[in-house]
C-alpha cells in the first residue's frame, strides 16, 4: 500500500479592491491575506505555477503569491503565525519610519559589492 504524501501551501492573496472572498479556501486569515492549501506532492509543481500565473479569483481582480511550501500542516501554521507577526510589525510603523527604514535599505544595497 503506497501513502499519498501532501504539501501544504502558504498562499497570500492581495485583492485589488481589498474586499475579502473567504468562500472559496478551506482556510484564510484577513488579518494576515494569507491561506493554506493542500495539494498532492505530485502535483506541487502545477499548482505553484498555476498559481504564480493567476491574474483573478471569480472574475475578481487578485494577486496571488506562494510564500512557503511545507510538508505538515504544523509547519505551514508556524510559517503563517511569522507572515502575521511581520505584517503587523510593519503595519505598526509610521510613515516616517516606513521612509527611514527605506533609506536605510537603499543604503545597504548601494554599500554591497555586487
């Protein structure tokens, strides 16, 4: 008897009018834009391209993006808790913030030899 072995995908789903359609995943936070899906091992490579190639959900304007691709579900919510944890990390930052920490970045990548 063979097991079929999953995985499990971190997705982030960004609407373009930023109303949330929760009808079509099994699971997704709209604190985070982030969902899981699973998918046969076999078929990882089609679906993470299917899904890099989508343009709209239900004839909804929606970019999608796979953030982590994981073997237990375990793993795929620890990954999602530290999507979360950043996204409101820099939700918390003010405006001057967000630019100095801009500036900063800029900076850095002038300093690095490439």
């Amino acid at each position: 008897m063979v097991r079929l072995k999953n995985r499990y995908l971190l997705v982030d789903v960004s609407w373009k009018d930023d109303k949330l359609d929760e009808s079509f995943m099994k699971h997704f936070s709209p604190y985070s834009g982030c969902a899981v899906v699973r998918c046969a091992t076999s078929e990882l490579d089609k679906v993470v391209g299917s899904m890099a190639l989508m343009t709209d959900v239900r004839q909804r304007a929606a970019a999608v993006r796979v953030l982590r691709v994981s073997g237990t579900l375990a793993a795929c919510k620890a990954a999602a808790l530290e999507h979360s944890a950043a996204r409101l990390a820099r939700a918390r930052l003010g405006k001057q913030q967000q630019q100095a920490a801009a500036a900063a970045a800029q900076q850095q990548l002038a300093a690095m030899e490439l």
